[in-house]
C-alpha cells in the first residue's frame, strides 16, 4: 500500500467526494513483477544473442509510475493535477457504471 500511495495511484482511485481508496489489488507489486519478468525475458534473450550477462534492476514506485495510464500525460497536456472520477474514464465517454431499474449497467 505504501507505493500505491507514494506512486500516486490512490489519488485517482476513489470517488470524488471520498478520501482516497486502495486499489482492490496489490497493483505495486504485480506491476513490480511483470516489468521484471519483461526485463529478466530480456536478458535471456540477450544472452542467448552474445553470451553476455545482464542486470535486471527493477523499482516498486518507478513501475507504478509508469502504469499510471495517461495520469501524467494529462498532468503534462492540461496543466492540471488529475483527481478521482470513481468508476468513470477521465477523457472517454460513455465509460462508467450507471444503475438501471434492476440492476448496474456498464459501458465502456
């Protein structure tokens, strides 16, 4: 949870009138995982082309940082610090849950 706060994630995660949530997963340490899993593929490919080693130095909040969709683009475009928008997409429409009569309908 601690790099899902320092990462920036919780600030998007939640709806707008709540405090900041927790991803559902534990999205630091997956994240943490498949770059490295990327990165160890890699190296193996690597050495299988030039017999050479290789070092696979992987970061918990850098690999959180680069999940962060399009948070740092829009930041970056807009000027603005992107906030939560609970289940809705900050710049695609219609991408959210709406409840029907009997049930949650969601479109995306």
């Amino acid at each position: 949870m601690v790099v899902q706060v320092m990462g920036g994630v919780m600030s998007l995660t939640g709806s707008p009138d709540a405090p900041p949530a927790r991803v559902g997963t534990s999205f630091g340490d997956l994240g943490a995982a498949l770059f490295a899993t990327i990165g160890i593929l890699a190296a193996l490919h690597s050495r299988a082309k030039n017999a050479q080693g290789s070092r696979v130095d992987i970061g918990m909040l850098d690999c959180q940082a680069a999940l962060l969709e399009t948070a740092l683009a829009r930041y970056d475009v807009e000027g603005t610090v992107p906030n939560r928008t609970g289940d809705s997409h900050p710049s695609l429409a219609p991408f959210e849950s709406f409840r029907a009569e009997d049930a949650c309908v969601t479109i995306a």
